[in-house]
C-alpha cells in the first residue's frame, strides 16, 4: 500500500555539495572570529514529495546580525531567489547558526519567514561549535534530516575553489 506523501514525515535530504558548503562557511566543529555571530544561508533545491532535496546553500552576507539575531530584508530574499532560479533550482528554506550556548529553535520571527517564503520547505538551525543541526517545518514542527552518507574530504571535494562561498553569497 502506497503511503501519501502529505500524510509522510518531512525529511530533509541534503546533497554532498550543500553540505561541504554548509560545514565551510558555519565553521563546522570551529570556533572562530567569524562564527561567534548568527550567519544565514538561503536554501537552494527541490521538494519531492514529503522530500526537500537541498542542492546548494547561498551565504547571504548582507545580513545583519549579532550573537543572537540575524535579520534579512525583503530584497536579499528576492535577490537569493533570482540567483537560485538562475541556477535552476528554487528557496526551498534557510539554514542560520544558534553559536556558542544558544539552543537549537526557531523563533517567531523565524517561523513568520518559514510561512511567507518557503512554506512547504524547510527551516535549519546550526551549532556549528558543537556540530549539532535541526530542520523544522512551517509549523515549528522537526523534520528528519538526512546528511551524506559519505566522508566528505572538506570543501576543496566539491568546491572548486574554497573563494565560491563568498564569491557566489549575497
């Protein structure tokens, strides 16, 4: 009996690119001048059914943000999803950082963000110093997250040049 996929948990699947990209730009498992403030990235993809397939991750680097709060207007989110489209995929959600002792949530705000621009796909949260990740659904509610299976040999495996990260944000 085939299960329907509205009624199927969510799970977030991210591709091995995606991930070295997440991992290099958060400072997976480092602590960091760069990483002691909250960072965002919009997600860039496709939705599969009760699947959200992350394909790429975009730094948008004209966020402002604290130790606490990142806050992204109306027109990066309009100038992510242009450059996502561009390369053929669309914002299937946003992964921000929680640094240091923040705990592992999304705030109203978030949420409100999550409704408006990409309701049926995912919102992460990232603790980049204590390698630890969520992804949330539109009502708050925690999606499955599936990461490659596979060692991954740091950014240099799927980027051809460690720059792109910030070359190719916002």
């Amino acid at each position: 009996m085939k299960r329907d996929s509205a009624a199927a948990p969510k799970i977030a699947v991210f591709e091995p690119y995606a991930w070295n990209l997440i991992k290099a730009y958060f400072g997976w498992n480092m602590d960091g001048v760069w990483n002691k403030r909250e960072q965002i990235c919009a997600l860039g993809g496709a939705e599969r059914g009760n699947r959200v397939i992350v394909k790429s991750a975009l730094p948008l680097l004209s966020a402002a943000s604290s130790a606490s709060h990142v806050k992204v207007t109306g027109d990066i989110w309009m100038l992510a999803m242009w450059m996502l489209d561009d390369m053929g995929m669309k914002l299937i959600g946003s992964i921000h950082s929680h640094p240091h002792e923040l705990g592992i949530f999304l705030s109203h705000e978030d949420t409100d963000t999550h409704l408006k621009l990409f309701p049926g796909g995912i919102s992460a949260v990232i603790n980049p110093q204590k390698k630890a990740i969520e992804a949330f659904d539109r009502n708050g509610g925690k999606v499955s997250v599936r990461l490659p299976d596979k060692k991954l040999k740091g950014i240099n495996s799927t980027v051809r040049k460690p720059q792109e990260i910030l070359y190719n944000g916002i």
